[in-house]
C-alpha cells in the first residue's frame, strides 16, 4: 500500500552517537535537541542514536527506547513526512558521519526533501566558531597553566581535524592543546609539549559532545592509564572539567546553522 505523504509534515531528525549517563545526556544531547526544536517551529523533532550498543543497554537498563537512523526514517516515512531534515551532533565527518551519510542517501526519493546537515566541524569557518566557543568555557590560565582537550580520535582520514584545531588554538591566541585517545595526536605527543613549554598545571576538557565514559574513565578515572594519572605521574598538577561540548551554548547554536544551512 502506498503511504500518502502530507506536504505540510516536516520533520528535524536529530542523530547523535547516544549516551548511557542520564545526567550529561539531558544538558548535552537534550538540551541541544530542545534548541534545534525551539529554532523550527514548523518541524517535528525527532531523535535517533547511531550506536546499538547504547540503545541496547538503555532498552535493557532504563527501559528507554532509542531508534537507530533506519528505524527513525523508516517512522517518518510510515507517518506519511513530506520532508526531513536530518542533523548529526557528531563532531567531525568520521565513519560514523559516513555510515549516516548512507543510510540518508537510501531515503532519496521516498521523501519530497530529505537534506542531511554537516557535523561540528566541517568548514574553516567552523573551526574558528568553535574556538570562540571553547573561550567561553575556558578561564584565562594562571603562569604555567594550559588546557588539554581530550578527542576521541579515529582511524578514519579525518583525524587530521585534531591536528587542524590545535592549530587553529594557537593561531587564535588560545592557551590550550587538543590530543585524542585513539589517534593521534596521543597523550605522549601532548606531553612533549607540555614539558618544552615548562607547564606546570593541566586543566583537563572533553572534546566530546558528551562527558561519558571516555570523560569519566579515560580522562579524568582514577586508574594508572588515565590521562590524569599519566599526567600526575609526570608531575603536573592535574584538574578535571567534566562537562561536554553538548553544554556549551555556542556549540548548541552551530549545531542550529549548520540545520538551517542543510534547510537552504
């Protein structure tokens, strides 16, 4: 049976990686999602999580249940959309970006419009957007001090975007490195850095949408191969700044454009 489309249903649908901790869940992700649909009045928000392994445990944890990118689309198309624009909170076009990408293109035609917009950081001009947003959450560091952020890093092409924000960092007169957990730059890299520089103190943020289990564990954990242990091991004192880029009001505000701009 053929689904009538209703040229008047419009839909945003929101894609993140998910996460399984609640707290920084509702003022990353949410909090995002709730501006996106404060900006589109005219469009029904919808979300979806492109990892299984988050929406299988939150299904069997906390009864909560999260559609995966075909389920969402296969949804909008059963209730008859007409469009759907489809924003990914990823911070760069990785494989997971490139997985999306795919499952959108396989909609193409089935919708009147289907427009997918780009993550974080993809133009120059993001790049310079997010630097002015990290200054906002970023005090002016003491003598000796600077701020470490934590990427995830990827074995995909676009881990070059790291080493392109560093960059950018210095070139904007921010006080502060980007290294990745698993690309590079590594913590070895950072901390080269960090001893010609003669730093003594470390200020510790993730470079993730959310402050989840690589924040939590990897970056600020108490066990050996943390990056705060490392760190402290090497002698540097050491602080911890647990709060995603979902929290930042101006990174909210990129993730709208970049919607708008997939709407154009």
């Amino acid at each position: 049976m053929k689904i009538k489309k209703d040229p008047n249903k419009k839909a945003v649908l929101v894609m993140s990686f998910g996460t399984s901790y609640a707290d920084t869940r509702k003022v990353t992700i949410e909090a995002t999602e709730q501006k996106i649909d404060k900006a589109f009045p005219n469009y029904e928000m919808r979300r979806a999580f492109t990892s299984n392994m988050i929406i299988k445990k939150l299904k069997e944890r906390d009864n909560i249940e999260v559609d995966n990118p075909s389920q969402a689309l296969e949804k909008l198309k059963q209730d008859g959309f007409s469009e759907v624009i489809v924003q990914p909170l990823h911070v760069m076009n990785g494989f997971e970006y490139d997985d999306l990408a795919k499952v959108v293109s396989q909609y193409e035609g089935i919708f009147d419009k289907i427009k997918m917009g780009t993550p974080l950081l993809t133009s120059i001009q993001d790049y310079k957007d997010l630097v002015e947003a990290l200054k906002t959450q970023i005090e002016e560091p003491k003598h000796n001090e600077v701020v470490v952020f934590m990427g995830h890093g990827t074995h995909h092409y676009s881990n070059s975007t790291y080493a392109c924000l560093d960059y950018m960092l210095e070139d904007m007169g921010v006080n502060a490195y980007v290294g990745t957990v698993e690309g590079y730059p590594e913590i070895d890299s950072v901390i080269k850095k960090l001893k010609k520089n003669n730093i003594e103190k470390v200020i510790l943020m993730p470079l993730m949408l959310v402050a989840g289990d690589h924040a939590n564990n990897d970056m600020a954990g108490d066990e050996e191969d943390s990056w705060k242990s490392i760190l402290k091991k090497e002698g540097f004192v050491v602080e911890t700044y647990l709060h995603g880029l979902g929290e930042n009001k101006k990174v909210q505000d990129m993730y709208v454009n970049h919607a708008k701009e997939a709407m154009k």
